[in-house]
C-alpha cells in the first residue's frame, strides 16, 4: 500500500496518531455534500424566495425550518431571531456525506487534527459539526432527506408541520 500523503483527496487512519489495536491503513472519503443549511430570520419570506423565485422543490415546512430539493441538492432553511449584523454562531453550515461504516473513523481524524466541535447533534442520523481552520460551520453527516422525513413523520419535533407531496 503506498505512503499516505497529504496531497490525496482521501484520509489515511494509522495506528500511531489514532491508538488503534490493529496496524492497518483505512482509507476513509468524503462523498460528497449532503446538504446546504441557511438561516433565516423570516422562514415565510424566505421560503416563499426559495420556492417561488428560485424555483426549489419544497419538501416540508415547519415554523422554524424549511426543506427543500434543487437537483440532486438537499437545502435547509433554519429560523434564526438574530440580526444577521450582529456577531454571533448560528446554524449556517454545509454537511458532508460519509457512509455509515466510515463515520467514527472520520469524527476520529477531525478530532485527533484539533477541529472545534460547534454543535451537538440533536437530529436523525449520525453527524459531527466542526469548524474549518477559517471559522466555517462544518458537518459530516450520514443519512439523506429521504430518511430526515421518514423520521420527521414518525416523531415529530416541531409544530405545525406541512408536507410536500
């Protein structure tokens, strides 16, 4: 197998950075984006701009939230009450996928690099928030729309809830 490097679009798990028992070399990837989320201080106005202006297809509505699809893309709209000209966290972040079997490996390497974690995960499906060397809200994420709205009809956790289709 050949040296890991930093220059490959992929990460190499050795025993020595991550205490394993086994001496081996994981190859563990990124997918691909899983979904872009934004906040929004006006869920209505917001929605209807996506919906109606862009041309999103909406997936389901909630008084804090919206979730769309454009193309293969999963897009997120999160209610936030504060002034976008203040200094403060909020929820914008974009979300990485990684399959189920390469979850703990990746959240294994982001931690043992120093990431600073900026969320807990409170939503279906396994998924790590980070922060980027500049500050930008990262998540890796396993799980799909399709599976979010499964679970969101079977438990819901917001009210007044409209679905799509």
């Amino acid at each position: 197998m050949e040296e890991p490097s930093r220059e490959k679009p992929c990460i190499y798990l050795a025993k020595e950075n991550l205490n394993w028992s086994l001496w081996e070399k994981t190859v563990v990837s990124i997918k691909g984006i899983n979904h872009i989320t934004l906040s929004t201080n006006n869920i209505e106005k917001s929605f209807n701009f996506y919906k109606d202006v862009l041309g999103f297809k909406p997936l389901v509505r909630w008084d804090r939230g919206a979730y769309f699809t454009t193309g293969e893309t999963w897009f997120c709209l999160s209610l936030n009450k504060i002034p976008r000209d203040m200094d403060h966290e909020d929820y914008r972040h974009i979300a990485f996928s990684v399959d189920q079997d390469q979850f703990e490996n990746m959240k294994k390497i982001l931690q043992a690099e120093g990431v600073e974690e900026w969320s807990l995960n409170t939503s279906e499906g396994d998924s790590f928030y980070f922060l980027d060397p500049d500050g930008h809200h990262l998540e890796i994420h396993v799980g799909t729309w399709e599976s979010r709205l499964k679970k969101l009809k079977e438990i819901s956790w917001e009210g007044n809830i409209e679905f799509f289709e």
